[in-house]
C-alpha cells in the first residue's frame, strides 16, 4: 500500500462520510451456519485450508538464537522449529521415527540434538537421524538418511516463520508472500519485536474470530467502552488482493481533514488497517506498533488464538516498556470484547434460530473472506 493508495483510500472515506454514507457492497449475502458447527466441514477445512495453505507458526524472535527450537500444535499436528547452526528455521514433525513418540517435550529452549525419551533415537536439529542405541543388532538394515525427523516446509519472512502443515511436499512460498511483502512495506514488519504474546483458549469457530476483523458496523456498539469512540461509526473500506484482504478503519479525525493539503496526512495517524492474510492471520496496524493474531482451528467450536503485540526495534526502550504493555493490554481487551460474542454466536448456532448469518451491505468482506475458503474447498 503505497502514499498514493493511502491517500486514495483516505480521500474515498472522506467522501463517503461527507455523504452520510458508507462503503457498501452490492446484496445482502449470507452464510450458512454448518460452516460453523458441522464436523465434516472442519475436517475439510482442516485437510485443504489449515494444512494444504501457509500458515504463520511463530515469530522469528521466538527462536532468537541459532540452536533455538520451539514445540507448538497447530492444524492439529505436533510441530518442532528450530533454528539450526546456520541460522535457517526447520520444521518438523514433533515425532520419533521409531515408534512415534513426542521427540520433544520443552515448549522451548536452546539444543542442537534431541533424544527421543522412549528409546533414546537421536534426532539432529536439522532433522538428521543421527543414533539409535544398540543399532547393529537391533537395526541391523537401518536407513538413517530415509529415517530423518519428517520436514514440513518452511521460510522466515517479513519477520514471521510461515509453515506449511504438511510433510515431504515442496511449496513455492514466492508466489505466496511476495504480494504480501509489496503490499506490507510499508509497515517494515521485519524491523518489528514481539513485545507481547500470549495463548488464548476461545469455544467459537475460527472464522467468526476473523470476521470479527473484517467490518466496522459493529465498532460502536460492542467497543463502546474500549475503541468504539476512537473510531468512525459504521465506517471502512476493504480491497482484495488474491485471498488476502486490506480492511481501512478510519479514526474520528477523519472528518477534519484538510482536502487541499494531503501532503500533509498522517495515514497511521489517521486510520487502522487489517491485514487479514489468508487464511488464519490478521496484523492490526495501529499508529505507532501493530498487533498479530493468529488463529489455529482445534474443532468447530474451538480455536486456540495466539495474541501479539509488536513494536519497531528503534522503540524498543525501557522507557517506552510500560506504553507497549498498556498497548498490548488495550488490543487483549478489545479482542476479548469480539471473541466473547464469537462464543455466544456459537452457543445459539444450533438453537433453530437461524439456518445463516445474514451480512449486510457494510459485511462484504465477510462474504468475500468466506468466498475465498470455499475456493480452496
Ligand atoms: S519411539 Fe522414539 S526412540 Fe523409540
Ligand atoms: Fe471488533
């Protein structure tokens, strides 16, 4: 998103507000709920979204130092990253290649060689079956290079470690993060720290956590106490690029722009912007910092969030520590509003009440987002 989209974007607002109107789609569109309760929907999603798409497991400041490693569940898969003495981020599957034990118990630490507790196979952390006790008599036949740690794909970009959950399978991941990156230089992400993260357990459909992230109808009604007032009523545009969606939030400054002098706009200054990245990410910008949340789908109702806040590297000071933690705590609180209504959604899914959600003409992205996964389906 360049200087002159920004301003573009800004001066559409404007416009539209000016008119007492709002970005509108063309139909009211609407969205079945066994998208959001049925088992074997999930399943699907699970085999063609969650592990045949890029996922972001981590941020790169998670393994900060070569021999870093790192154990996390995600699309229902045990993963171990490491960062190995080269400095390049591996993905494995966190199991023995013997009888299929958890090769690694610690969530994280520092190592270059794993022993698996139940026999004590040796695993590299660049995935290399490297001992297996007693091994001529045992073994006597034993490939070792056919018996190497199972390696997901993986790449470090744009500051995050991006995975795909699906072993022995090559992925382009050019095609994917290079429109990303051109999008998003704007922000200079890789320049960015995790100040904050944190796990948090929600009872609701993934998809409704990040429809939550795709409209400002609701921004007053159920942030009234948090962002809300900060925020234009009922006011954002959105903008596709392949599956990934550019939501514009502008702020209450807004209406007083001067329109003869753009040159002077201050575009963080001025709106918020969503970056839902297909298909489990959103990165919130803000003014100064922006904030990560990351879904991983456990089952229809519940999905495990992954809530971060990052600062630019040049802020990071012990004066500046207390503004990034009060950040921090301002995006949990506000988040918590919507996944909080994400788990009531999803209790009342069954009750009868509704066959589908309705969205309106301001909820097209949703509709857009939901488009996207059925593609892929
Ligand atoms: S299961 Fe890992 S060494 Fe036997
Ligand atoms: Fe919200």
């Amino acid at each position: 998103m360049n200087r002159e989209m920004q301003i573009q974007s800004l001066e559409a607002l404007y416009g539209l507000n000016q008119q007492g109107s709002a970005f509108l789609d063309e139909t009211v569109t609407r969205s079945p709920i066994g998208r959001y309760t049925s088992q074997t929907r999930f399943e699907a999603e699970r085999a063609a979204v969650f592990r045949g798409q890029p996922i972001l497991a981590a941020h790169g400041s998670e393994l900060p130092e070569n021999g870093s490693f790192l154990t996390l569940q995600k699309s229902g898969l045990p993963i171990l990253l490491t960062r190995d003495s080269s400095g390049r981020v591996n993905a494995f599957l966190n199991v023995c290649r013997h009888r299929g034990a958890k090769l690694v118990h610690d969530e994280k630490g520092c190592k270059g060689a794993f022993s698996c507790p139940y026999h004590a196979w040796t695993f590299a952390n660049t995935g290399e079956l490297r001992g297996v006790p007693h091994q001529k008599q045992g073994f006597p036949e034993i490939d070792k290079a056919a018996n190497g740690l199972k390696r997901l794909p993986a790449v470090e970009r744009l500051g995050f470690i991006w995975i795909v959950a699906t072993p022995d399978i090559d992925y382009d991941f050019d095609t994917f993060l290079a429109p990303l990156e051109q999008e998003m230089a704007w922000i200079d992400m890789d320049q960015h720290v995790l100040v904050h993260v944190e796990t948090v357990e929600c009872r609701a459909n993934w998809k409704l956590l990040l429809e939550a992230g795709l409209e400002a109808y609701h921004f007053r009604v159920a942030h009234k106490e948090t962002v809300g007032p900060h925020m234009m009523d009922n006011l954002s545009s959105y903008h596709m690029f392949g599956p990934h969606i550019r939501s514009v939030l502008p702020r209450t400054s807004l209406p007083d722009l001067d329109m003869t002098a753009p040159e002077t706009w201050d575009f963080r200054e001025l709106a918020n912007v969503v970056y839902t990245v297909f298909p489990t990410t959103q990165f919130l910008t803000m003014q100064d910092h922006f904030a990560w949340i990351n879904v991983d789908p456990v089952a229809p109702d519940h999905t495990r969030i992954r809530l971060g806040t990052l600062a630019p590297a040049a802020d990071i000071t012990p004066e500046k520590a207390a503004h990034w933690t009060r950040n921090h705590a301002i995006s949990k609180a506000t988040l918590s509003e919507d996944f909080d209504i994400c788990v009531d959604i999803q209790a009342g899914l069954d009750s009868g009440a509704n066959d589908a959600l309705t969205y309106g003409r301001y909820e097209g992205a949703l509709d857009r987002f939901n488009a996207e996964i059925e593609a892929v389906l």
